[in-house]
C-alpha cells in the first residue's frame, strides 16, 4: 500500500541521515558564519581525537580562508562538553605502523604540514580549548593566535608513558614557556587544570565555559576583525572571569626546584638531581619519570634543548624525523599496548634504563630522512 511504501521512503531517509552521520565527512564541521571560519571537531565519543581524514580536511580550508577577502578570522572548537581534542589517533597509527602501512608516515607528515598552517596563518586564529586538550589538541591550538581557556581545561602532553614525545610543535613552543616548566611538562606529563593552562602561558585567555557561546557570537559579529579587535573582545570576556582568580599557580611553589632540577644537560643528571634534592616533590617527579620510557626522555630532552632556538619549521622537521624512528623501535607499540589496549599499565621498555639509551642510539633518531623528509 502507499502507505506502507511512504512509511519505507521516511525509513530509508532517516537511514540515510544516520550513515551519513558517521561518514567522515561529518568527523569535523567547517562553516562560515558572519566573517568568521569556523572549524568544530564533531567526535565526542572518541574525545574529538583527530584522525587522517579530518586533518585533510582541515588544512585545504584553512588555506582558502587565509585567502578569502570576506573570512577575517578564524575559529576552532570541539564538540560533546568534555574535549577540545584529546590527542591524535594514535590506535590507526599503531596499527598502521605494525604493518608497515603508509599511514604512519602520512598521518604525521600532513599532521605537521597543518600545525605549520596554523603557526603561520595569516588571518586571526582562535582555540577554543574547553575541556581536554592533549597531544594533538594541543598542536590545533598552540601555534594559533589566541588561545582560549576555561575552567573545564585539562592541558597535557603526555606521549613519554607511550614511547613517543610530546610533538606537534612540542619542541618549539615547551622550551619557550617560562623557567623551565615546558621541560617539566614534556618530561613528567604533568597536566594543567583551569586557569593554571593560561599561567603556564600555554593559554592566552580565560573564560567561563558557560560564556562561549556568547563569545563566539560576538566574534561572528565583529565588523573589521582585526588582530587589535579580537583582542579587545576576548580582554574584555577574560577580565570579567571570576572562577579561580585568587588561586596561585599550582606549580608556583615547587618553580624554583623545577628550575634548578630540570636545566639539567641530560636525563641521567636530571634524576641525579632528583635523587639528591630528596624532597617529596623530587621523589614524586622521580617515580612519574622512571615510569616513562627511558628512550622518549632522551629522545624528548634533546629535542626540547635544539628546539629552544629553532624556528616552528625546523622543529617540525625534525620531530617529523623523530616521529619515524619511533614507528621503527619497540617503545611506541608497547606504550600504546600497555596504556590503551591491554591497560595494564605495565609497559616492558626497550632498553628498560636510561643508561642502556645509547646517545648513539638518539643521535639517529634525529638524522635526516633524505628523499622523505618533512618539506614545509
């Protein structure tokens, strides 16, 4: 009957509309509204990680904005409340890099290719980084102009627990943070809560989370959006924030030994450091340290130290080619096995102490990669 017949049509458009909900295309959303680009990472389940396809979409847009007379400025945001982006995809890379496949050299390399993009974007780029915001979230945001932060922000760069080190810019923008809290936080994964993200000068501003909206409707709004404009409008949200004002930063009492402890010139003089110092906060950061794989501390100090006066560029390539020794070795897999599949939380490193790391061994790590380099 036609009747049965339209009920079938209404089932296979509403089908439709689901398929075409988990099509990738729907992975990250790009719209224009006002003279604003607005880019949302739409996977909340999985905590708006960033994988391949939505990386290929993002960069190509970015590229025509920039070049768009009518786009003044540009916003990124997550969807779902929890994340801003809490990383990249690090399962398909695992897989990928176990077999061989391709997509462990182009994930990185378009990866970077795009925190290159935001790093040298020519129109106003604003992070919106409400809720988790690791790893790759991080490289969505960093390099941008403006970074906003909210009570909901939990910053952290924590690729040393799974055989990697913390990338996407890592090595330009941690050594750049004040004293040597960047070292700390690369080394230890500590991770940021709040209005101490804007302290550690990671964030630029801070608003209330509830007050997005109507800063993102103000930004939509602005007639000339210049650099000057969206720093006014986002001053003017940040200086009426009141969570958290009278808080110290939480690393405030512990800078001075942080300073100290973490300039050291290697890993194992930093732990010597640790050891003597003796304190209760020397011994934590020792526990959290020897969990780490000693490969990545070496791998991750090093890079830190030649990244602290090279330019965004030159730091992508070379963590391009750090990227590539750690899909060649042993700690990645077993990170990524102990920390998100298996959960054990018992990682085996490869070798298993910091002495064993050869500087040899690190000293490969960074050679260039000829023919396969990163080109920026």
């Amino acid at each position: 009957t036609s009747k049965t017949l339209r009920h079938l049509f209404y089932l296979f458009l509403h089908l439709q509309k689901i398929c075409k909900h988990t099509d990738s295309s729907d992975e990250v959303l790009l719209e224009k509204k006002g003279g604003a680009g607005i880019i949302t990472l739409n996977r909340p389940k999985a905590l708006n990680a960033l994988n391949l396809s939505m990386i290929q979409q993002i960069y190509p847009q970015i590229k025509a904005w920039e070049q768009d007379p009518e786009t003044f400025l540009i916003i990124i945001k997550g969807t779902g409340g929890k994340a801003f982006c809490a990383g990249g995809d690090i399962r398909a890379i695992t897989d990928a890099g176990k077999v061989g496949d391709k997509l462990a050299q182009d994930f990185f390399r378009e990866e970077y290719t795009l925190n290159n993009a935001i790093g040298t974007c020519k129109k106003p780029y604003v992070a919106l980084i409400d809720g988790i915001t690791m790893g790759g979230g991080v490289g969505l945001s960093v390099h941008g102009h403006f970074r906003v932060a909210t009570e909901k922000t939990l910053f952290a760069m924590p690729e040393t627990a799974i055989g990697l080190f913390p990338d996407v810019g890592g090595g330009y923008f941690l050594p750049r943070l004040s004293g040597k809290i960047g070292y700390y936080l690369a080394l230890t994964g500590f991770r940021l809560k709040g209005r101490d993200v804007l302290k550690a000068g990671i964030a630029t501003h801070f608003v209330e989370s509830e007050k997005l909206p109507d800063l993102e409707k103000d930004l939509i709004a602005l007639k000339s959006a210049s650099k000057e404009n969206i720093a006014d409008l986002l001053n003017s949200y940040h200086v009426k924030s009141k969570i958290d004002q009278e808080k110290e930063f939480v690393l405030d009492e512990h800078m001075e030994k942080i300073n100290s402890l973490f300039s050291a010139n290697s890993m194992e003089e930093i732990v010597k450091k640790l050891k003597e110092d003796g304190s209760p906060f020397a011994i934590k950061q020792l526990e959290t340290i020897n969990k780490m794989s000693p490969t990545s501390l070496k791998m991750t100090l090093r890079q830190l130290r030649e990244g602290a006066s090279m330019s965004l560029q030159d730091v992508l390539t070379m963590e391009y080619r750090l990227s590539q020794a750690c899909m060649r070795g042993h700690d990645f897999y077993e990170g990524v096995r102990a920390v998100l599949i298996d959960k054990d939380q018992s990682p085996r490193w490869k070798p298993a102490a910091l002495e064993e790391v050869s500087d040899e061994f690190v000293d490969n790590c960074f050679k260039p990669l000829g023919n396969n380099d990163l080109k920026l």
